[in-house]
C-alpha cells in the first residue's frame, strides 16, 4: 500500500488545478447529500478527482473500465470511505453487474465513460440531475442509440475544444506512442505505422507516431479528416492497401469491429496490433480467437495469434485500451488530465448547483468552464 500512497501523492501534487477545486469543494460542499456515480478507469489521477468530489460532500461510488482498474488504488480509496465496486481482471459479466449495482443506487449526478451507465438509467426511467461523458465513443451512443431519448442533460467533456487539443491529441498521442513501445521493446523507427481513425485521437498518435520516427499512413473514411491528414503531411490510404504493409495498426475510431478477422488474415508475419479507443471491440477480438489456430502468451501484455495460412500476429493487451491495460502503463500525463478532470469537476458543479442552466440532452462543456480552465492551465505552465 505505501508504494501507492507515494505514487497518489506524486500525482496529487502535480494536479494543482483539481487540488484547487477539490480545496474550494471542501470548503462550499456543492455535493452535499448527493450520490454521484463516476464511470471512469480508476488509477491514480481519476483519484484525485474523486478526492475532490467526495471532499465536497458527494458520496461517490466509481467502477473502473475492463482491463484498467488499479486494484491497490481502489483498496486505498475504500479506506478512505469511497465505494469501488470491481477489479481489474473483471471480464463483461462482471462489469455489467457493477454497472446494475451502480444504476441500483439511483445516482442524482452521473460521470460515464462510455455512455454505459446512462443507457442504463434512461432504459430503466431513472432521471438523474445531469450527467457528463468523458469519450468520443459515449458521445457517439448518444447521438445514435439514446438520440432524443435522455431527459437530463448530460454534459459531453469530449467536444470541448481543451479536451479534444490536449488531452486527445497531446495525451493519448504520446501515451499511445510510449506504450506501444513500453509493452513490445520494439523499435519504431521506419516502421509502418497505420492509425485508423483521425479523429483526435487518431491526430495526435499520427503525430507523436512521426516524432519517433515511424512511417505514419492514415486510414480515415471521412474525406475531409482525410483531407486533413494529407495536408498534415501524412500518407492517407485505405485499409485494404495497407493490409500487407504495415508493421503496427493502431485503431482509435470509437466504432466496432474496424479491424476484423478478414483483414487480419490478410496482414503480414509478425504485425503488432493495438487499440487505442475506449472500448475493446474495435479489433475483432472473438473473431480473431475463431480464426487462430493457437494462441500463446509473448510476455505480460502480448498474445501471438497463430493464423491458418503460417502467419502470425501479436496483439497488445487484448485489444483494451493500450495506454491504460498495458502493465506499467500511466496514461495520459498527469498535468493533462489535470485539466481534462478541472473540465469535469466544474461541469458537476455545475450541474448539482444549476441545473435548470442547462438544457436536456447532449451539450458541449459551457464556455465559461472552458475559459476557466485554459486561463488556469496557461498560468500553471507559464511558472
């Protein structure tokens, strides 16, 4: 337990933005008396912003995503009277019983991350105060599936221009990039490196991806992000064409199944595969397991896939989100989450004080929000 006190500490200092609404919240307790349920992988920086909640008088109850959860960081968060229901080795079944144990508690304030809980809740009748959501994939279920269904608002954290410049660009880039490395010790240079989706994300790993020397191809279907990437400097191409070219695909596209058994069949010997979006479908996992002649362990986070025609294929992490499943990974770095969490902490406040601001449905972070906190990061970084 001491090694992630140190490490919740490290984190907590570096997060000066959050440690001062966490303080304020301490002090004008916004949350008093309401349950807030926070959808969102559970490591040290989400720590501190359930700190702050919880400081603020929330009775906070938080599930972590598959494949992420810091296990000695909930078991610390328990003693410090914060409900942590899971476990990093929790397969499907598991998580969607925690997610009925969430929706079980009739939360007034929702934090998601995938748009699980809230599908959940608008399902049952359930009508929460407001929620936020932290991802382009809950954004997408939001506009597709519960289009016109939600009768709270619900405050989508990743269509705030901060969020998608910083965190998704520069944090998920680097991250992506760092654990890539982190988890094959390969070398990435003059690599073919094909990201599918330039979304964010997709920009951002492209980006750090050519820093490292990589040989960086998009895969994007919209054809002006394609546009983009082009003029970017990237080579854009279409999946089939890169099939038999490339060393490392990397999806980040929110959708499912864009890589599926088909195409890997297609691929070279020895391709690495990684997903880099918020759920684990978006490389076709099961199909790949059918289509494998064997599977074997290439370390801690690797699994060679044996195909029917010789080849074979390694792929990180079970296709969970590379930056967070892979052992010993951080994440995103702790001064930008500091301000992607400042954007949720300010958005719940928002919402336990004044609700009636906010229409129903989905709605980007207000711009007073984002003004706050860019003004708050620019004066951090320029110390």
């Amino acid at each position: 337990m001491s090694d992630i006190v140190g490490r919740l500490d490290f984190v907590s200092d570096h997060m000066p933005i959050v440690g001062a609404k966490g303080e304020r919240f301490a002090v004008e307790r916004p949350f008093d008396g309401l349950t807030i349920a926070v959808r969102v992988h559970v490591e040290p920086k989400t720590a501190v912003l359930i700190r702050a909640l919880r400081d603020g008088g929330g009775r906070v109850i938080a599930l972590g995503n598959k494949g992420t959860t810091d296990d000695e960081l909930a078991e610390l968060l328990r003693s410090e009277d914060v409900e942590v229901l899971g476990e990093r080795a929790d397969d499907n079944s598991a998580i969607a019983r925690h997610l009925r144990t969430l929706e079980g508690a009739s939360p007034e304030i929702v934090l998601d991350n995938g748009a699980e809980l809230i599908e959940l809740l608008v399902a049952s009748g359930d009508h929460p105060i407001g929620a936020t959501e932290e991802t382009t994939s809950g954004a997408l279920t939001l506009r597709s599936r519960l289009a016109d269904r939600v009768t709270f608002p619900v405050i989508v954290i990743n269509d705030s221009p901060l969020k998608a410049i910083v965190e998704n660009k520069h944090g998920v880039g680097q991250s992506v990039i760092e654990t890539i490395r982190l988890a094959t010790n390969s070398l990435i240079q003059r690599r073919r490196l094909v990201v599918l989706g330039y979304g964010w994300c997709g920009r951002g790993i492209a980006l750090y991806g050519k820093a490292a020397g990589a040989d960086v191809v998009v895969v994007e279907p919209d054809a002006v992000k394609a546009l983009e990437a082009a003029i970017d400097g990237f080579a854009v191409s279409d999946l089939s064409n890169e099939l038999d070219r490339g060393d490392i695909f990397v999806t980040a596209t929110g959708a499912q199944s864009v890589i599926g058994a088909e195409q890997v069949a297609a691929m070279k010997d020895n391709v690495i595969l990684a997903n880099a979006g918020h759920f684990d479908d978006e490389i076709d996992v099961v199909g790949l397991h059918k289509l494998a002649t064997s599977v074997s362990p290439r370390g801690d986070d690797i699994r060679r896939y044996s195909l029917p025609n010789g080849k074979s294929v390694d792929l990180i992490s079970e296709g969970k989100m590379v930056n967070l499943a892979v052992t010993g990974s951080r994440g995103n770095s702790i001064e930008i989450m500091d301000l992607g969490f400042a954007l949720q902490a300010l958005s719940l406040e928002r919402i336990a004080l004044d609700p009636d601001s906010l229409p129903v449905g989905d709605q980007p972070v207000p711009s007073d929000i984002d003004e706050t906190v860019a003004r708050a990061m620019v004066a951090e970084m320029m110390k």
